[in-house]
C-alpha cells in the first residue's frame, strides 16, 4: 500500500513490519486522509504481523469478527461462500 517496489525498501515479504523501517512512507489510506477523505478499513489490509494497521493510516478501522488475529480462520462454517473442495491428487500445478 505504499507503491514501493521490495527492491527499493529491502522488506521482501509480508511477515515484517514496515513501519518502524519506513516511518516517513506514505501509503494510500494517508494520502487520502491529507486529501479530505474520510479512511475507513476492516479486516487484513496491511499484512500479518501485529502492528501493521497503524492507527494513524484509518479515521476508523473494524477488527476482525473473529478474532484480531489474521491468521485465525476457526471454522469452515465461517466463510460459508467457499465451499471446500479437496487438492487434486499429484500436485498437478506444472500450468501456474
């Protein structure tokens, strides 16, 4: 959310915590505060690590119904749109 390639801030993944790193970055929830809009968020916008929804990007931010915890799925019967369907047999993924 910031339009900064991994090459240019060295965070090549989603398990760090970019802030204490970038703390000058502007990401687009902050760009569009400076500009007038009110920012609201809900559930993983800045990836998985605790400390990555800084309260300061959000006018106002909805935790998670489940549990503040993006990684916390609970049950199948949480997300009933997405029926399960078993990994084909072979990993036959050669295509991706």
């Amino acid at each position: 959310m910031t339009g900064l390639r991994s090459s240019s801030t060295g965070l090549y993944d989603n398990n760090h915590w970019w802030y204490p790193n970038w703390p000058e970055v502007v990401t687009l929830p902050v760009h569009f505060r400076k500009h007038g809009y009110q920012v609201v968020g809900s559930g993983k916008i800045f990836h998985h690590t605790a400390g990555n929804n800084p309260p300061n990007q959000w006018d106002y931010f909805e935790r998670f119904l489940f549990r503040n915890d993006p990684w916390f799925r609970g049950s199948k019967l949480n997300y009933p749109w997405s029926r399960h369907t078993p990994y084909p047999r072979g990993f036959p993924f050669g295509g991706v």
